[in-house]
C-alpha cells in the first residue's frame, strides 16, 4: 500500500505435495518460457506508465 509495484505470480504448484521451493526455483519449460517472456514485456510496459506518473492506468490496463 505504501508503493506501487508490478508483481509477477508463479502459478499453482502441479500438485499439493510438491515443495514449494523446488516448484518456485525449477527451469522453466519452453512454454513457460514464452510466457515469461511474455510477462516481462507486459511488466516492463506497466512500468513505463507508472514512471510517467499513469498508475491507474497501468493498474486498469495490465491488471486481470
């Protein structure tokens, strides 16, 4: 709340029992791969707006 910020999630772990550090620290597959790269273009876009002063409108356009 004191700060705006751009969080990137790591999605649900493939089954309860899975750890959380191995699921969280593990290679990405090539699918998972695209998808963050995709994320980090989508992150560093929202960051543009926030720099330019446009919180809310990065809130609004990249959160879902």
């Amino acid at each position: 709340e004191e700060f705006p910020r751009i969080r990137v999630g790591v999605g649900a772990k493939p089954n309860p029992q899975y750890d959380l550090a191995d699921w969280v620290l593990s290679r990405f597959t090539q699918q998972e791969q695209q998808a963050m790269e995709e994320a980090a273009k989508r992150a560093a876009q929202a960051a543009e707006l926030m720099v330019q002063g446009k919180i809310d409108q990065a809130m609004n356009q990249f959160n879902s």
